[in-house]
C-alpha cells in the first residue's frame, strides 16, 4: 500500500509509522484492523468491495467475510463510530464500504505531528510500548501464565472420532458435546444417553444411568462430575463421571446452553434469561432478563464471576435474525457488546476467547477485566454447526466440536408418491429444498414450500408431467394451506415488512391479503383450515416461549381465540378432522417428558384430551374420509396410522406402518386414496445416514500464534507460545 498520512476530525493517521492518533494521543488499532482504516482512506473516492479488502488484507488466503466485518467493527469502535450513524466508515449496502469524513492531507514525513525527526525513534519505541499496553492486556496475562515450555515445539494436530452407527447426536439443537477442563475427556449426547470418552482411549463408553433423553453435558470445574438436562422429565441432573445414579439438581423447561460455575449451574432457560441453581438443588434465580424480542443463550461466567458471556438473539418466530455475544454485569446490569453477530463465546482463563460466526470459530486474545477483545480475531476451525454451542475449549489448547456437515443444514430432497405397498413414484419436480407438502382437497395438486428466495411456494400438477410453478415473489413464504374447496391457499410471509398469515388465490390470479398479524417477535404457522371454510389454526411461535395453537376466523371478523395452551410444553401440528368435530394436534411435554406425543381433543375444544401415540409422535394427518389418523415417529422417521372410530366415543386401533420411507422434518401429506406425498432427502434417510464424528484439534493456539505472525510481525500473539502445555496421546487414528 502507499504511505498514507492524513487528518480527519480529531485524528491523524500516519501509515508509515502505523500510527492513529486522536488528539495526539495513540489509539490502539489490531494490525489488520489498521490496514484495512489505511485502504479505506486511501481509497475514499470510492467504494471500496468486500472482495476487494480481502484480497488486498488477505492475500493468497481463503478468509470468509465475517472476519472482515469484525475487522472494520474494531475500526469503527476505534473511532467512536457506528454502522447505523457513520461518520466515517460507512456500509454501502451489497457493495462495500466507503470512508466518508473529509480528510486533509499532513506533510509526508509526519514529523510535526509525532515530534521532530531527532526524537522518532523514541517516539516509536513509545508507541509500540503503549500499543502493547492498551492491546496486549491478555497476551500480558498469557506471558505472566507459569506453564512449562516443551521440550519440542507444538504443533496442531487434529483428530476426527467417527461414531458407530448406533449413536446419533440427539439433540444437537441445545448442544451435544462437552470437553473437560484439563482437556483429557469428551462428552457427547447421542441416542438420548451420554458417551465418554477419553482422547487417548480407542473408543466411548456410555455413562451408566444416563439413558435420559440427555442433552447439553457439560463438565464441573474439577472435571470430576457432569452436568447434563434430561428430556426426559426436563429437569438438570448431574452424575458422576465414572457413571452411576444421576443427581437432579432443578427443573429446566426450555434450556439453551448452560456451563458450571463455583457451585452452581447457570444455564439459558429460553425467554427467562440466564438463571443460576445450586448444583446440589435447589430453586433456579434469575441472574439477567432478556430484552424484548430478544433471548439469552449459551452463558459463561467470567473469572470472579461478576460478569458473564452471553449470546443476545434477536428472534422472530424460530429464526434467531441477530446474534451478538455480550458480557452481562450482575452488579450493574450494564451490557458490553464483545463481538457482534457471532454467539456461543468460551473463555480460557490464559485470556483469550472462542466464539462462532456462521460455521466458522475464530479465537482471540481477551481482556476480562476491561471486557473487550486486544487482538486479531484468528479461524481455528471451519464447518462447525451453528445451532447451538456445539464445541467447547480446554486450558490446555484442546478444542471439540461437531461439524456441520454431519447432517446438511439444507438438504436437496425429491417428492414422491408413496403406497401403502412401497411402491414409490418420483413426481416431476426437480431436486430442491423442499419442505411442509400439501395435498388439495381434490388430490391433483400439490402445494409446497422451498428455500428459494428465503422462502418460495410452488404449486405442482401431480399427474401432469411439468415442473411446478411459482406462486409467491414477494417476502419470505412458508407452510402452505389448502382452502377447503381448493382455491385458495394460506400461508406464512413477511409480506409488507411485517410477518403474518395471507391468503391468496391458487391460480395466482390475486394478491395475497393479509389474515393476521402477530404479536412483535413470533411468527404464525399456519397448519389446517375447517372443513367448513370458517376456522384456520395456526401456531403461535417464537424461539424460546412454548408453543401454542390459536385460530382465526377466516370471513368477517377475523377473531382470533386461543385454544391449545399447557403450561411448560409446547402445542403443533394441528390437524383438523373432515368433519370438522375433532382437532390432533402434537404436544411435547403433556405426558410428564419432553418426547413430542400425538392427542386428539373434540373442537370446539372441550371434553377430554385423547394420547394416541405410544411411543412418541408428531406431525398428525387425517385420510381424507376421516376414518384413518397418521402420525410420524420422530426418533425413527417412520410413518403409522391408527384406525379411528368417532361413535359413541372416539376409540381407535393399534397403529400399523403406513409406509417402507422414512420422513425427515421436510413432512408428509395423505392423498385421499391414503397414498403419501413425502419430501425424501438425498440421501433418503434410513438407508445409509450420513456419517457423524467428533471433531478434536489439539494445540489449536498455534493456528493463531501462526495466522497472527503472518497477519503482522509486531503482533502480541507470538508470546502465545507461552501457553503451550506438553501433550502427550495414544490415539487409534492417524495423527
């Protein structure tokens, strides 16, 4: 880059001696944050792209946008700048970034502005000394850190574990994994019991007395016990790493990350906030309240424990829109916002930090006293799933994580046909991320929702032979709705800037019209219009609050009643019967578990609720003649119908397999000759599930103490050497 000195506003930039002054005192800058403030001045007459600062800050390296973001963030906080109220760093929405002070142009040499020539050497020996005191706070900690020097120099190593067919990672959603703090034990949740395992061990062993729909395991500080929620009566249990019975610590209905701090488990517990339990039981307290429309998740306490790391998301509906990790003070209250749009942030105490941005971890050096990152944010590991804190970090430089490539996020998946026999017939319709299939009342089209544009649907022509076509281009479109006489269809959108139900013509002939409009942060699903034309039931839904069904009147007055409510469980997948009399609907938590079950209520809602299902269930749907009910079994996929009988009571029979396919979470719809449309994934689930494993990388602060050498040769990061702990394995795999 040419040398670039300039003046704006209370601060003057000399690149040349990699100096920001502010009123002529230095403003301490990481090296890549400060290149990328010298090409955007440099630059100011235009536009300056994404790609463009990447290939010039990065060159030769394969660097994803979101550490370019969180470059240019550290800039704009250098500057007391923001992104909404630029003054000097603006975002050029889908292009770029623009420098937009006026600048004025200083002498070449800088001279007046640092002090005569005869004093520059002292004044750079002076700035490097206060850079390093203002960004070197945690490298400080890392150097003062008394950890022996190995006897060779470390390198990484990473491992992968690949788990036998029979463990699945259950209930990846909330976290499945967990490492101990010396960094020598793993924990995962797979078929809905724990697995330990120990690195330098051939394989895992399960946890005797865990078999308890278990998620989210985590380690106490003295790696001797493990904390873990049981689905199973949604309460934290602990239990003791050689195995043995559980300890139940508190009830928990809706966790979302959790970790053990001193004595007590503090864990995210949906639209609550952060609550803190004895860990030898007790009654939950709550430590910090969320904001509106906003939960707290995947909570860390600090060193003293007067602050905590926190993930805020903004939500609407099931889709978390924003995430930002903070640290939340308890005395104060106060928030400091650490990393924006990045979540699940874990703090090592020789002072650095791990936190994701989209699939990929970044480190950094960090202050826990002044609450702020001092150095380049470094990617030490790519492909980690995104839906929770799916990996965890050991003092000694280990880190887990499961990859998000288990399982895609965004399956391609067919549609096809299926008989009662196993016959299955591919319908027209080209490989595509489809999802929520529905069946019109007349059985010759089918409504059905993809990806596309944030959410498309189409309308296919079952027996025609032609792709489907396009109903919606306005706003995202999801969960599609067949009218009773099969000319309109509703569904859920953000049409004009709002979330909602519309409705609209099948043939596309019309807009479509609003039906409702939701409470701020939920969204509603539409899920079965009545027979007769006059009720649609939805649900209500918001990432972090329970459930609930509710139906709006379709003509006139547009009323909306709630009509399935059950404190601490959630209410789906309503189903109205043909004639109209009855309603299914899935419930978790209604039996005394968290397993989702299938029950049937008369509508009007009144009269005794009936379970169907045995052995868990969701997703319920009437044949046509009302006389056969269907349901999926969520831990297999399989699809079952019971025959039903309405008179003198409701009764039914034993349930039998409807089908030889499996169903994912795409859904299903019934023909009314009781065939089913089903979204089959590619591969089809059940006959050859991807391969899960557990990701390991041992020495992971090198990658940074490397990455951060290249980036810039004053970098702190090279005195992270002093971190390094011998290790010393016997793996099974290739090292």
């Amino acid at each position: 880059m040419v040398p670039v000195t300039a003046r704006f506003g209370p601060f003057q930039l000399d690149s040349a001696r990699r100096l920001l002054l502010r009123d002529g005192a230095p403003v301490a800058l990481t090296p890549k944050a400060f290149d990328a403030l010298v090409l955007l001045v440099e630059r100011r007459e235009r536009v300056v792209s994404k790609q463009e600062l990447l290939a010039e800050l990065w060159p030769h390296t394969a660097v994803e946008e979101a550490t370019l973001s969180q470059h240019i963030f550290m800039v704009r906080r250098a500057l007391g700048d923001s992104g909404s109220d630029a003054r000097y760093v603006a975002t050029i929405a889908r292009r770029g970034y623009r420098f937009v002070a006026t600048v004025a142009p200083t002498e070449s040499d800088g001279d007046r502005a640092v002090g005569h020539r005869s004093g520059s050497g002292r004044t750079r020996r002076w700035w490097n000394a206060a850079a390093m005191a203002g960004v070197g706070a945690a490298a400080a900690a890392i150097v003062t850190w008394n950890v022996p020097r190995p006897i060779v120099a470390p390198r990484v190593v990473r491992l992968a574990f690949p788990l036998p067919p029979e463990q699945r990672l259950h209930r990846r959603d909330r976290g499945a994994v967990g490492l101990s703090p010396d960094g020598t034990m793993i924990v995962y949740a797979a078929s809905r019991r724990l697995y330990l395992r120990r690195i330098d061990d051939d394989e895992a062993r399960p946890i005797a007395g865990t078999n308890l729909d278990a998620a989210l395991p985590f380690f106490s500080p003295d790696g001797r016990w493990i904390g873990v929620w049981s689905g199973r009566d949604s309460t934290f249990k602990t239990v003791v790493t050689e195995g043995g019975a559980p300890t139940t610590v508190g009830r928990a209905i809706n966790p979302r990350g959790a970790s053990w701090f001193d004595n007590r488990i503090v864990f995210a517990e949906g639209a609550e906030g952060i609550m803190a339990i004895p860990a030898a039981g007790g009654t939950p307290s709550l430590w910090a309240a969320p904001g509106r429309d906003e939960i707290l998740i995947n909570p860390q306490v600090l060193p003293g424990g007067e602050a905590v790391l926190v993930t805020a998301a903004t939500v609407i509906g099931n889709r978390p829109i924003r995430t930002s990790v903070i640290a939340y003070s308890r005395a104060t209250g106060r928030r400091t916002l650490i990393v924006p749009n990045a979540r699940a942030a874990r703090y090592m105490r020789a002072g650095v930090i791990v936190y994701g941005i989209g699939t990929t971890l970044f480190a950094a050096a960090f202050d826990a006293k002044r609450l702020e990152i001092s150095g380049d944010p470094i990617p030490i590991a790519r492909g980690v799933i995104s839906l929770a804190d799916n990996f965890d970090i050991a003092a000694d430089g280990t880190l887990v994580y499961t990859r998000s490539g288990d399982d895609a996020n965004r399956p391609e998946r067919s549609l096809a046909l299926v008989d009662p026999g196993g016959g299955v017939r591919t319908l027209a319709a080209p490989p595509g991320t489809y999802l929520a299939p529905r069946v019109s009342p007349d059985g010759r089209r089918l409504a059905i929702a993809t990806d596309d544009d944030d959410g498309t649907i189409w309308i296919l022509e079952m027996g025609s032979g032609r792709p489907p076509q396009r109903l919606t281009f306005d706003g995202h479109a999801r969960f599609p709705v067949w009218s009773p006489d099969g000319r309109r269809i509703a569904f859920e959108s953000s049409q004009e800037g709002h979330g909602g139900i519309f409705v609209q013509a099948a043939d596309g002939a019309r807009d479509a019209e609003r039906l409702t409009t939701p409470d701020p942060g939920f969204e509603q699903v539409p899920e079965s219009w009545s027979a007769d034309g006059a009720s649609l039931a939805f649900v209500n839904v918001k990432w972090g609050v329970k459930d609930t069904i509710w139906s709006v009147a379709v003509r006139g007055s547009r009323r909306i009643d709630r009509q399935l409510a059950v404190a601490g469980s959630n209410q789906m997948d309503p189903r109205f019967s043909p004639d109209g009399r009855w309603i299914a609907y899935a419930s978790e938590g209604e039996a005394g578990e968290s397993r989702l079950h299938v029950y049937v209520q008369p509508f009007p809602i009144a009269g005794a609720k009936i379970q169907v299902s045995r052995d868990g269930g969701d997703m319920p749907a009437w044949s046509h003649d009302g006389t056969r009910l269907f349901y999926r079994l969520p831990d297999t996929g399989e699809v079952v119908s019971v025959r039903v009988r309405t008179e003198p009571a409701f009764s039914f029979d034993e349930p039998v397999r409807a089908c030889d396919r499996l169903v994912s979470d795409a859904g299903y719809d019934v023909t009314p000759d009781d065939r089913l449309v089903v979204a089959i994934d590619r591969p089809e689930p059940g006959t050859q599930p991807p391969a899960q494993q557990i990701n390991v990388v041992l020495n992971w602060f090198v990658d940074m103490k490397n990455g951060a050498a290249a980036g810039a040769r004053r970098s702190h990061w090279s005195s992270v050497s002093r971190l390094t702990v011998p290790v010393s394995v016997s793996l099974p795999i290739d090292r």
